[in-house]
C-alpha cells in the first residue's frame, strides 16, 4: 500500500496546496470560479475529447460493465435515500443524500489520477463511469426534486435535461470524440500534440481547483456529513465490487478501475445543484470536505487492492 500512497500524494499535495490558498485569500473564491471555467470548458475537455478520438467506441461500451456499475450504484443510492427518510427529511433532502452517496469526483480527479496511476486503458472505464454519472444519476436528481415541486413529471423536464446535457462540454467533449473516432480517420498530429498540451494543464488545474473550492466550505451537520462520506468512501466501492466481480462478468481490469472510480470522494458538482435547487447546500459541503480528506488513505488502499487483480 506504501508505494501507491506515494504515487497517490501528489495529486492529494496538490488539492492542498490550493485548499492553502483560498485559505489564505492568495487565491480567492473569483479566481477558483474562473480556473474552474477555464479547467471544465477548456484543458479537462481536450483530455477528454483526446481519450475518446484514440479510443473505441468497443473500449468504452461494455454492457456487463454498465449493468455492474449501475446496480452497485442504484443499491447505495437507495440505502442512503432510505436512512435520510428514516430520519424524517424531506424527499428532496433524500434525493441529494443518496446523490453524495454515488458520484464521484470523477471528472476532475478520477480522469487525470486513475490513468496515471492504473494505465492508459484505464481511459475507456473512467469514460464510462463519467458518462453514467452524468447522465443517469444527474438527470435523477432533477427528475425527483422537479416532480416533487410540481406534483407531476412534465414532458418539458425532458426537454431541459436534454439542453442540459448538450451544455455540459464533458458530454460534449466524449461524445465528439467518439465521433471522430467511428469516421475512422487519424487525429492529425498537430491536433493531437495542441489536445495533449491543453488537456496537460487539466491535471493541475482541476486539482488546484478543488483544494482551493473546498477552503469556502464549512463542515456543518457532521454526522450526516460522516454518513455520507462513509457511503461513497466504502459502501459504494464495495456494492460496485460485488457486482463487478461476482454479480456480471466484468473484465478484471475494467472492473478494478470500476471499484477506484466508485471510491472518489464526493464531487463538487453535487454542492452546485444541492446550492442551485436550496436543498441541503451545507450538508453536502460538509461531505465534500470530509470525503475528500479520508479518501487520502481510502482510495490509496482500493487502488492498492485493485491492482492485484
């Protein structure tokens, strides 16, 4: 476990060396937004658009792999929708609780660290994680709290998650891509070099970023924070395991990449919507703050385990 906690310190040193410098104003809450505009809309789409125009659509798609991820996921999701009800909170509160229990901050430290850290094959996996988080648990949490608020599911909900999803420049980015991959045709040198060169700066950046975010979050409701932190950190890597490795026949390197993927901390983008909708915005901060410190010495462990098989 040594060796990969030392592989794994660089990119944690780097959250920290930003999460300094929000702390200290050195970098403040207006610098954070336009390096994570520049990280989300420029270097991270490159590196994603690069992955996905050298890949397959056959090294991306597996249907057992979805199928495992899924059902690993959907499992934690309602374990954690149902403590929150047990607990007396409101349906919406419930929805953003299970949310911080399954998506992972896969865009912006799961990409750059588990290729690095796992191989270049490990691109095609994480794509896919990414791709199911986005489209399928993103577009949940929306579908839920709309139709709570409105007492019924509207066709023009549908409507909304689709401009959504076509305004997200990671979608955007893997799907043409792919694109470019099905036509066949080589990517050019020169475009490969410039997406190289961009797409480097995403590592950095998008770490830098969420060191720095995570210094404006305060840990409030720490027990439920806690909660949640353990859901991603533990239960979700453990229900994708089970159904990676002994549920669907999961190719043993795409599953171990599956199992580090669900052990990411809390992702940011969870706080954005918990903030854009007014449901709970401190209580998932606290969990993005608390997942994020523990998954130092978790996610080195499941990295450490997964490179066994």
């Amino acid at each position: 476990m040594l060796p990969v906690l030392l592989k794994t310190l660089p990119f944690f040193a780097l959250i920290g060396t930003g999460y300094l410098a929000g702390r200290t104003r050195f970098f403040t809450p207006e610098a954070t937004a336009w390096l994570t505009k520049f990280v989300f809309y420029f270097a991270l789409s490159a590196m994603l658009f690069r992955f996905a125009a050298n890949l397959s659509v056959g090294e991306i798609w597996s249907t057992p792999f979805v199928l495992a991820y899924l059902a690993g996921s959907t499992t934690v999701y309602g374990l954690a929708s149902l403590v929150a009800r047990w607990r007396g909170v409101s349906t919406e509160e419930a929805a953003v609780e299970a949310q911080c229990s399954v998506i992972g901050n896969t865009g912006f430290l799961g990409v750059p660290m588990l290729v690095l850290l796992l191989g270049p094959q490990a691109a095609g996996p994480v794509l896919m994680v990414l791709a199911i988080d986005l489209i399928v648990f993103s577009s949940l949490i929306t579908l839920i709290i709309t139709g709570v608020r409105e007492g019924q599911m509207r066709l023009g909900i549908v409507k909304v998650l689709g401009q959504g999803l076509l305004k997200n420049p990671m979608i955007v980015s893997m799907g043409a891509g792919l694109a470019w991959s099905a036509s066949a045709m080589p990517v050019p040198a020169p475009v490969n070099d410039f997406l190289a060169l961009l797409g480097g700066a995403a590592t950095p950046g998008a770490l830098f970023a969420i060191g720095a975010s995570l210094a404006t979050k305060s840990a409030e409701r720490l027990e439920v924070a806690g909660w949640l932190a353990f859901c991603k950190l533990v239960l979700h890597p453990a229900a994708v395991a089970v159904a990676a490795l002994w549920v669907f026949p999961v190719e043993p390197h795409a599953a171990g990449v599956m199992i580090a993927a669900a052990a990411l901390p809390v992702a940011g983008n969870v706080y954005i919507l918990a903030q854009h909708y007014g449901v709970a915005p401190q209580r998932v901060s606290a969990s993005i703050l608390i997942s994020t410190a523990v998954s130092i010495l978790t996610i080195t462990g499941v990295i450490a385990w997964v490179t066994t098989f």
